[in-house]
C-alpha cells in the first residue's frame, strides 16, 4: 500500500469511529476544546488562532478587540469590486490592525502602496477560483504577484486533475507556486474546494500539499456550492497534523460556527462577517 493509500484509510477509520477527533474511547484528549474546555478555547482566540478573514464594512464605534483584529484577513474577491473599495479595504485594515487584505491579483500593487510601512500584509489569489489553469500561468500570476507587492498567495488546487488521479501533476502544480511565494519568504495557502472532493480525495490533497511544501491547506474560495464544514477541517488537521496551518472559509457566519470550526482543527477562518463573529451577533447569509 502507498503512503497517500496508507494515510487515507487510517484517517477514514479515525472519522468513522470519532465523532470528535479531540476524543478517544469517549475522552477529550484537546486541552483547548470548545466542547470540553470553553475557557481553553477562548485562549485560542486571543493568542492561538492566527487569522481570521473579513470583508470591507467594519462600523465605527464596533468596539473591534485588538487583539482580535489582528487575527483578521480583510477581504474584497467579488469580480465585481471598485477600486474605491479597494482603497476603503485597506484604509480600514490600517485602522483596525488587520494581518493582511486579501485581494484578486490586478490590486496588489495599488495595495502594496497603500499599505506600505503598516504591519498589514498584502494577500491575494492565484489560479482564482476555479483552479484549472495551466502550471505554467499559476507561476507566472504569482511571480507577478510576488513582484508586485504580495506576501501572502491563496492558490486554488486543480480538481480535475485530483480527480483523474493525476497525483504527480497536482503535487508539481502546488510545488511551483509554493517556490515562487517561498522566494521571498512569502506564504502558500492551498485551497482544496472542499466541496467537491469526496473525503479521500481530500485526504489526497492534503497528503499533496504536504509533499509539495505548501504552507496551509483551506477549506473552500467562497465562490463554489458549499463552504467549510466540521468534518472536513477534522479530516484535512489529522492528515497535516502541525506540519501545516488548517483554514476554514466559506459559510462561516457566526462566533458558534468559528469556534466550531476551531474546535475541529482550524488555525484560521475565513468569513465576510468578523466583526459579526467577533461581537458575537448574528450575520447575514454571504459569501467571502
């Protein structure tokens, strides 16, 4: 059996019989569990969990916690976003502290100027958001991207390679852009698109993206049929375990379902509703 079968089918056999991965044989073995250790978990959230994503519209006066405005990755992906937007993203990420703004491609050097000598981080996407473009084209969006400013890249996975088993052209896609973000000391995030991979399939793109020397694994782009759940973030951290960051992205609407998806693993999570999530009010249905 190869090293990808191997991983899957204990994996499988984990999320079969444990219906939390923080258990076993019905005890809680996660010291920072939201299920068994509410106050572990608020810990998390003020010094644990690295990012939390969010899009422009923070109201004055919200009473942002520092702290947790620093977890923030402020984001504008719509196709249809202006660059009045744009610039209102940033000025508010400046304001609030946010770790970084996360934005398509053509903005990076405008936000690279904006931002310059603030602690904020540039992000952006690469082979957004379908994944299926060439090797060759996700390189060269990201060396441009690199250049122009961005710290941070969010490369969409090639589904349709996964599923045809392509396994050596997959973890070759991921390994070239990951060099190009690595070549100054930029960060790799792997979007896997979760819902429309069937649990292995995940579990193959996770063993991928560890091979490939990708920096995080992630949930979704937000612009699919379904967002991040439970299962998949439990799934995707048992495979990575600490090698690897885990994001959850897309539906995440409500300070319940972030600490739910914490409690299943994730380092970092992504919605259109922080400040929401953080005051602990209810959210509107959105995407990123």
């Amino acid at each position: 059996m190869s090293t990808i079968d191997s991983l899957v089918q204990t994996a499988l056999q984990r999320s079969a019989t444990n219906s939390h991965l923080c258990c076993k044989d019905g005890v809680c073995n996660n010291y920072l569990c939201v299920v068994h250790n509410k106050e572990g978990v608020r810990n998390i959230v003020k010094s644990g969990a690295s990012r939390i994503s969010a899009s422009i519209g923070v109201e004055e006066g919200g009473g942002v916690d520092n702290d947790i405005a620093r977890m923030i990755d402020h984001t504008l992906l719509k196709p249809e976003g202006t660059i009045s937007e744009i610039e209102k993203l940033c000025a508010e990420a400046k304001k609030y502290s946010f770790a970084s703004v996360c934005i398509n491609p053509s903005y990076v050097a405008l936000c690279a100027k904006l931002l310059k000598d603030t602690p904020v981080k540039v992000c952006t996407v690469i082979g957004f958001p379908l994944g299926a473009t060439s090797t060759q084209s996700k390189v060269a969006e990201a060396m441009q991207a690199v250049d122009d400013g961005a710290q941070e890249l969010d490369m969409v996975l090639n589904v349709g390679r996964l599923k045809s088993k392509d396994y050596a052209y997959v973890e070759n896609d991921i390994f070239s852009v990951a060099k190009t973000a690595h070549r100054k000391r930029g960060m790799l995030k792997v979007i896997l698109e979760t819902c429309l991979l069937t649990d292995e399939e995940k579990l193959i793109a996770c063993v991928l993206c560890k091979k490939a020397n990708a920096d995080f694994v992630k949930t979704s782009t937000g612009f699919s049929k379904g967002g991040a759940t439970a299962g998949d973030i439990a799934l995707m951290r048992y495979v990575v375990g600490s090698a690897l960051g885990v994001k959850a992205s897309g539906g995440v609407r409500t300070q319940e379902d972030a600490l739910t998806m914490i409690e299943s693993g994730a380092d970092r999570i992504g919605a259109s509703a922080s400040v929401k999530i953080v005051l602990g009010e209810k959210s509107e249905k959105g995407t990123y």
